[in-house]
C-alpha cells in the first residue's frame, strides 16, 4: 500500500451556502476498496439535490485529477466502492503515463438524465472551489463536455472545457485504446485489422469512436449496449453484429474491448470469455486485481485499462501543462501508449506473472521514486 500523507483540508465555504463537507475517509478505510487514500470528502446539499464523493488516492506525483462520474447507485456504500476504487486507478494511470498528477475522483450519486439539474452542479462547484487545488476535474460517465464548461465558469479546477480547454477528450481516449488494441494484436503476431473480429461492450462516446476506427481497417464488429437504438445503429454504421449486454463476454472473437462500465471480469465471468484478448476503454475492468491472474491461466493476453485507456486523461492534463495546451505535444504522447503496453507484455511474459501486476509495479516504482 502507499504511504499516507499529510493530510489535507478545505477552505471554508461561504457562509450562505447549504452545501456540507464532511471528511469520511475513517468510514470509507473500512472498505476493502480503500487503499490508503490520503483524503475521502462527502458533500452533501440536500436542498440543491447534491450527494457527491470527491476520494483522493495519493498525491506523491502532483495534485489529484480524474473524471467526475454521475451515476445512481443504490446504496452509499456501492459509490463509495466505485470511487475508492475509481480514484486508485487514477494513481496508476497517471504514474505509468509519466503525469505530474495524484489519483482521484469524483461521483455524484444521481440520474444523470433527470436529477443533473444547474442547481446540483453550482453547488457541486462549490465543492470542488471548497477543495482548493487538492482535485481537478472533468468529463466522465453521465458528465459532459457541457457541464464541465458550467463548471469551469465558477471554479478554476475544471478540465476538457470547450472554453480555454481542449474539448471531449473521449476522442483522444479512443485513439490511444485503438492504438492499444494493434499493439496487443501484434504481440500476438497480428499486424493487420482487416478481418479481424472484435467484440466491442458499450457504445459510448469512446466505445463508438473505436468501432469507427476498428471499422475504418477492415475489422469485423460484434457490438451490445444497454441502448437497442445504439446497437442498431452500430449495425448500419458498421455492419456490426448486435448481441444481448450478457452474451458480449462469450463471442469467439479475437479481442473483446470493455468499453462500458467496470467489474466486467470476475472469477464468474473469465472462464466464459470468448476472445484470447482484452484491450478496452472501460475503467476498473477486473473485479478483483487477483483475477488478472485468471486471465493469464486461460493463456487471455490483457491490456491494463489504466494503461491503454490513458489517452483522455493526458489530453486534460496537458491543459494545466505551461504553457498551456498542445495537441501535438499530447498526440505524441498518446503514441507512446503501444510502447509501454508492449514492455509490459514482454516483462510479464518473461516473469510468467499478469500483465496487471507487472503494471502496478512499475507505477509503485515511480510514486516511490517521487515521494523521496
């Protein structure tokens, strides 16, 4: 585990505000997920609709940064759960990218369709001023471009905006997982796409870009989405094969690419994994960091998420870089992605340990590295 550091506080909110935080990290250390975390805050308006965990996991690197989720879970320890878990994952990706950044994140317990209203996310910004440069912030599931810009209008900690920013990063996400997904192929002794079958799981704004560019070199799609209309289209746009959100896992394709939600390889799901394969979007795709291990007993070859899905997280940070954004700059990074998912093939293959330990190690070793 890391090291806990000195612990951070909050500036103190107006006084007018009916906006709460409360320091939960003692409850959330109860939880399996925690690991370490520096700082877990909980804000709380109940007049303005706000429920909203901000977690930071470790800020040896620089301040934290990751995307806020919008998402309703049924129980407050369910979100806690995703965040914590969230949050670490955001460590690794920046470690491994070679970031200034900490881990964190951020969800508000919500339906992103009904409850998002402009009052939960001024007293979200509230929140967020109220942490005073230990998170920065932006896109993420059921969070848009266009919230992040409402954001940005009332607190400086805020990304991947339209204004000063550099946009959607989802499409940089995308680029840097198709990029991934050749690199993965070609270890395997693959070096075209054209008729390759991938089984792609969500068709979100990064999940859709990739099946353009999969699509563009001739791969062959198999595609699912909890939206029927998107899985149609897909069908007209591609000439992709729609399946039912729980048949995706068992196609026999050459690679499956999670690009929805996490916890999608378990010990209950891995043994009926179709693809030898698994280079996708999605964050947090193991259930369990263990079962990396599972994958690598099926002889299944997987690309870490927090590595190969690294693209947008580079693209937003390249806005607090001096200077300010460059996007060849970035691109040039995101480039790089292939060549670390190779080292980290090749390393893990000559150990015979799971790509996803040979992954952490090597973002332990620079947070170490960092922190004296």
């Amino acid at each position: 585990m890391l090291q806990t550091h000195t612990p951070r506080t909050l500036r103190v909110p107006a006084e007018n505000t009916t906006l709460t935080i409360t320091d939960i990290t003692a409850e959330a250390s109860r939880l399996d997920a925690f690991d370490n975390h520096e700082r877990v805050w909980h804000g709380r308006d109940v007049e303005r609709g706000l429920n909203a965990i901000v977690a930071i996991h470790n800020t040896a690197l620089g301040p934290g940064l990751g995307g806020t989720r919008v998402w309703p879970h049924e129980t407050f320890e369910a979100a806690l759960t995703d965040v914590l878990r969230l949050s670490r994952g955001m460590t690794f990706k920046s470690a491994i990218a070679g970031m200034d950044f900490g881990g964190g994140k951020a969800l508000i317990i919500a339906n992103a369709k009904t409850d998002k209203t402009p009052a939960l996310l001024e007293a979200y910004a509230e929140m967020l001023a109220a942490l005073d440069g230990q998170y920065y912030t932006g896109e993420d599931v059921g969070f848009t471009v266009a919230d992040a810009d409402f954001l940005r209008a009332r607190t400086p900690n805020v990304t991947g905006t339209t204004v000063g920013g550099s946009g959607n990063p989802s499409p940089v996400t995308a680029h840097g997982v198709f990029l991934g997904v050749k690199a993965a192929l070609k270890h395997r002794g693959v070096d075209k796409l054209a008729g390759v079958h991938v089984a792609v799981q969500g068709l979100g704004s990064v999940g859709w870009t990739l099946c353009e560019k999969l699509h563009a070199e001739g791969a062959r799609l198999t595609v699912t989405d909890i939206d029927a209309v998107r899985i149609r289209q897909a069908g007209e746009a591609f000439g992709a094969e729609g399946v039912g959100t729980d048949a995706i896992l068992q196609v026999p394709a050459q690679v499956f690419a999670p690009c929805a939600l996490g916890g999608v390889l378990s010990a209950e799901t891995i043994p009926s994994l179709g693809a030898k394969i698994v280079a996708g979007a999605a964050n947090n795709q193991l259930a369990r960091h263990e079962d990396a291990k599972l994958l690598l007993q099926r002889g299944v070859l997987y690309a870490p998420d927090y590595v190969i899905n690294a693209g947008g997280l580079l693209n937003v940070a390249a806005e607090l870089a001096p200077g300010g954004y460059d996007r060849a700059a970035t691109m040039a990074k995101v480039a790089q992605i292939p060549d670390t998912l190779t080292d980290i093939f090749q390393r893990a293959e000559a150990q015979n340990r799971s790509t996803n330990d040979v992954a952490a190690e090597i973002a332990y070793e620079r947070i170490e590295a960092a922190r004296k």
